[in-house]
C-alpha cells in the first residue's frame, strides 16, 4: 500500500471515530419522546432540590439577608433591621420562591446534565469530551457569580437605599418599611442574573469548541452586547446607578474574556469559514463601489 492510500485510510478511520455515535436516523416523535424524558428528569431533580431548600429556608433567608442587616446599622437608620409582611400567606409566598431558587442552585449540574444527554447523540466524539468540564465549569461560575453578586451588589444597592432614611428639614421622618417577599423577589432576581453574567465565558468557549463561534464573530457584536448589558442591569438591579455600574461592568469584562476564551478554543474550520465570508463581503462592497464610480463617470460624460 503506497504512502497515498495509507494517508487517506488514516484519515478515513479518524473520521469514522470522530463521527456521531449512534448515529441512526431518529423520527419527530423518537426527539419528542426522548425531550419529555429529559424535562420530566430535570423536573425531578428540581424538586428535588426545592425540597431541600424549603428544609433550609430560614438559614437561607438568615443568609441573604445579611447584606441588609448590616447596612441597616451601617446607615443608622432608626429601629432595629426587620422584614415585614402584610397577610400571613405571603410569609408562606416568600419562602416557597427562596425555596425554588436554591432548588435551581441544587439542580443546575443535572439540569445542564440532561440538556447535553438530549442534544449528546449529535455530537462529535471530540465534543464530548468537554462535556463534564463543561457542566462543572458552569456550575462553580454560576454559583460564584451569584456569591460575587452577593457580595457586592447587595450592599452597594442597600446601602444607598437605607441612606436616604431618616429626618428630612426637621419636620419629617422617612422609616424604611421591607417586605419580605419584595425582598426575597429581589435578592433572587439579582443572583440569578449574576449567576447567568458569569455563564458568559463558559458557553463562548463551548460555543467555539463545537464550531458555532469565531472570535471576530464577538468582536462585530461587541458594541451591542455593551449596549444590552447596561440595559438589562437597567432593568433587572435597583433605579440606581452604582448598582447598575456593578452588574453591567463585570458583564462586559466578562465578555471580554470570553473573546481571549474563544480564540484559544476556536475550531480551524470556523475560523476558515469565517475568513471565506469576510472576503465574499469585501469582493461584494468592492464590486459594488466600482459600479457605483462607473454609473457616475457615465452620468458625467453624459452631462
């Protein structure tokens, strides 16, 4: 057998081990069925974990509630520091939403999990093996992400606020006045979006490994992606701008990263593709212009 011949059966038998296994032709029902399987299991597992947290849902609270306790006696504000509820149901509201938010802190690894199971049979054999890097990866940043939200955001946001308590010209007091499901509603509105900021680099990277995207690809969206991350921290944190500042600024270094991330991990045949598509453009522009110059010389000669 001559070099030639050899060179192609090697090339012949990687394909084969990188393709798809199990690739047998799958009908709308077989993909329909196997996504009921998924959701119901990723169902169970948040249950799961809702019930864990409404075991632990007064430590949970006595956690996050921290933040403001201290900026209550930071600020001085009268009183001591105090949640309040205006019908007993909402104390029961309130702890059923902190409940189902540490279930999606508990069930996030095998949420993710049956997502790539549901999605795995199409993927090459090179994918696959970012897979478990992939889920524990997201799982620490989207924990982190929350933790850094915690200790940032939190008492930046409830430090100015508590601060505008207190005696106004002498004559009137401002009390602040906490609901506990208000407070509970924002606290998870806040960690889920820092949890979901910090996702960012993870899934650009994976995004790249599979050959979805190209770093000059983030590099064209980078000036809407500014423009959508301070509007999102506009309406997910608090009417204030340090609080904003706080959520939208690590979304964009973020980004960022993620641009570094994905040229390491970028694959040759995106990046190709990408380059192919750049030229097309240009050639079309070019084209373009020059029957623009040529429809104006003739306008003039015409003239």
């Amino acid at each position: 057998m001559n070099k030639t011949a050899e060179a192609e059966k090697k090339a012949s038998d990687e394909e084969e081990l990188d393709a798809p296994e199990n690739d047998k032709p799958m009908s709308f029902w077989d993909h329909l069925e196997e996504l009921r399987t998924r959701v119901v299991r990723a169902l169970l597992a948040f249950g799961v974990g809702v019930g864990i947290g409404w075991y632990y849902k007064e430590k949970i609270l006595a956690f996050i509630y921290q933040p403001f306790h201290d900026s209550w006696l930071e600020q001085h504000v009268p009183d001591d520091p105090s949640l309040n509820f205006k019908s007993p149901s909402d104390v029961w509201t309130a702890y059923f939403n902190l409940s189902m938010m540490a279930g999606v802190v508990i069930a996030f690894p095998f949420i993710l999990y049956q997502l790539w199971a549901f999605i795995a049979p199409g993927l090459y054999a090179r994918e696959k093996k970012i897979v478990i890097p992939f889920i524990l990866s997201s799982t620490v940043l989207f924990i982190g992400g929350a933790y850094v939200g915690y200790l940032t955001a939190f008492e930046v946001t409830y430090g100015y606020f508590l601060s505008l308590a207190g005696d106004v010209g002498g004559i009137l007091k401002i009390k602040p006045t906490i609901m506990m499901d208000e407070y509970i509603s924002s606290v998870i509105t806040m960690l889920l979006a820092f949890g979901i900021i910090f996702e960012i680099p993870i899934l650009a990277t994976f995004l790249a490994r599979i050959g979805l995207l190209t770093h000059k690809k983030m590099l064209r969206w980078a000036r809407y992606y500014i423009f959508l991350a301070f509007l999102i921290a506009g309406v997910v944190s608090p009417p204030e701008a340090t609080s904003q500042l706080v959520m939208a600024i690590p979304a964009c270094l973020l980004y960022g990263a993620s641009i570094g991330l994905v040229y390491m991990f970028q694959t040759k045949e995106a990046v190709e593709a990408e380059n192919e598509r750049e030229a097309a453009e240009k050639e079309e522009k070019e084209q373009k212009e020059k029957e623009e110059r040529l429809a104006k010389s003739k306008s003039k000669s015409k003239a």
